[in-house]
C-alpha cells in the first residue's frame, strides 16, 4: 500500500516520487489536485510542452480500458519518457480496469497522472491506488490553518513582502476553499502591493476575494435549481479565480450521471425521491440532498439523457476549441439551466 496524506506530499515529491509509475491523486480540493498532479510531472523531466511525449485524456470519453493501455505501453514517435495525464476520473469502469491491470504490471517508459475528484472510502478507484505498492495514491485535502499560513508566507516572500498582523487575520478569512484559487489570490495581491514592502488589512480588503466560498457545488446546483442568476454569479466567481471551468462541466456530468441512476430506481421500484437519495447519495453533502431530490422531481429520464448528451458534446468541443472554452462551457450550462427553470 503507498497512500500518501495530504500532509505528506511536499515530503513525497522530494524524496519518493521518482521511484513510481503511476499516480492517483483525489480529493474534495481540486485546485489542489491539480496543483500537484503539475507539481509531479514537472519532476519527470518530461518537456510538458511537447505534444510527442505528453498525452493528455478526459476520463468520461475513455472508450474502454484497452484505449488507455495501448496509450500508456505506446512508444513516443521520438523515443524517451512519455506521460499519460488523466482529467475527471470517478467512477468510470474502464478506468478502474485500465489501472488495475497497470498496477500489476507497471509501465518501463511511460508515467501515468490520474486527477480525480472526492473519492470516498471504499470507492472503487481508491481502492485499486491504495491497494498496490505500485500505485501513489495521494489524498488532497482543503488547507488547514497551518497549510494557509505557509502558503501566504511563501507566496508573499516570493513577491518580496511582509505582511501585517490584521492583513494576515483577514487573509486567513478569505482563503482555504481551493487551493489554486487561494494561490491566484495572493498572487492578485502580491501584484497589486507592487513597490510596498508591507501589506496591511486595508490592501487585502480591497483587492481580496472571498476564495473561501468558491465552490463548483454552487454553480452545479443553480443548474439543477434552474437558477441563472446565481450560476453567473457562481461562474464569475470560478472564473475571476482561475478554476478551471471544464471542471464546473465535468462536476455538473457526474451530477447528471448520478440523477439517470436514481431516476432509473425510482421509475423501476415507484420510489420517492428522498428515498432514492437516501440510498444512492452517497457522497452528496448534506445540504445538497433536497436539491437534488427537487431535480428528481421534474426531470425525467429522457430529459436527463439529453442533458447527458449535451454535456459530453460540450467537453469534446472544449477540448478541441479551447480558446472557446469558458464561453462554451457558460452557453451550455445557461441551457440546461433554463430547461431546469421550465420544469
């Protein structure tokens, strides 16, 4: 078993990393797993910019387990090292077989990053990391108080700045809900305390976000609300803090994914909704369970299926246009939304 704390990591990378092939990393943070998933292929000594040696895929278009383990054993058209980067892993099947057939037997020329979001115990992706000795599976937890005050220190220092007792108390506030986003943040201040040397509270107030209360969750259920309003707003937010917004789409698929499931249950047995979530929500925060419950409500299985479409045309559209991507992402997130509204 090589499971790796959140904690760990900076002491991971440095020391252990090198000595595997494969990696897992999840987590409710996914500005910080993929601040990491970066951190580790930049030790590869893999040119990240070569499209030859570096393969980019999206986990909810892998077409069977054979279509990443031809990717993984093919040899770079150039020789040398090759890494595989997987995006949105969660409960995809085909992935779960493509890693535990890897884990067995290792790749000699090739390394593979898988992204994944909140994996809780037990599922089946984190099992198959932190099962085998040859799979680093790294949990990446939001920021504690003492990973913040690191983070502020060092990204200050780096700029060159101090910063005062009230500043940093206002900053403590304001961050800690993404990692990326908190990091975007400080860089924002850092930039606009150019040519200071302290920082005080009345900088942080006025060129500070709130980092803390980002969160994809947000933007996913003013879709399924019919909200759109507060998915601009959510958007906004999202976007102003450099998250990616294929992220946003790839949380609202699973929720969709996750609603064909429990619309199937209730149309087969003629159960309620709230007992349907009882029983195949899990995962699901508390406070979001009514309203998902409300979705399942007005939303039928062909509807759903169509959104489903929907989303999964848009990801191939982003990845091939990604110059387009916040405002295809925006446009077909509006959409559903309305059609959520009509119900």
């Amino acid at each position: 078993m090589s499971e790796i704390k959140s904690h760990e990591f900076d002491n991971f990378l440095q020391r252990s990393a090198a000595g595997y092939r494969l990696f897992l990393l999840y987590g409710p943070d996914r500005g910080l797993v993929s601040e990491r998933a970066t951190a580790l292929a930049e030790t590869f000594g893999i040119p990240l910019d070569d499209p030859f040696a570096v393969v980019k895929m999206d986990a909810t278009g892998l077409q069977g387990a054979g279509s990443l383990l031809d990717e993984v054993n093919a040899i770079g058209l150039f020789g040398g090292e090759k890494l595989v980067w997987m995006r949105g892993a969660s409960t995809e099947k085909a992935l779960i077989d493509a890693l535990q057939f890897l884990a067995s037997d290792p790749p000699v020329g090739a390394r593979l990053i898988v992204e994944a979001g909140d994996l809780k115990k037990g599922a089946a992706l984190r099992k198959v990391g932190e099962s085998s000795r040859s799979v680093a599976s790294i949990a990446c937890y939001s920021d504690d108080a003492r990973g913040l005050q690191a983070l502020i220190d060092k990204e200050l220092s780096d700029a060159g700045l101090r910063i005062s007792p009230a500043g940093r108390e206002r900053l403590m506030d304001a961050l800690g809900g993404d990692r990326m986003a908190s990091r975007n943040e400080l860089r924002k201040l850092a930039l606009y305390c150019l040519g200071k040397d302290m920082v005080d509270e009345v900088d942080v107030l006025g060129i500070v976000g709130d980092a803390s209360a980002i969160s994809v969750d947000d933007a996913v259920d003013a879709v399924l609300k019919g909200d759109p309003d507060a998915l601009l707003h959510a958007m906004k937010k999202i976007t102003t803090s450099k998250t990616p917004p294929f992220l946003v789409l790839q949380a609202c698929l699973r929720q969709f994914q996750q609603l064909d499931v429990m619309r199937a249950e209730m149309d087969a047995n003629r159960q309620p909704p709230a007992q349907v979530v009882a029983t195949l929500g899990r995962g699901l925060h508390f406070r979001r369970k009514p309203v998902v419950e409300a979705a399942l409500k007005h939303w039928t299985a062909p509807a759903i299926r169509r959104e489903l479409s929907r989303l999964q045309s848009t990801i191939y559209q982003s990845r091939s246009r990604q110059s387009l991507e916040e405002s295809l992402v925006i446009q077909n997130l509006l959409a559903i939304t309305i059609q959520s509204a009509r119900r």
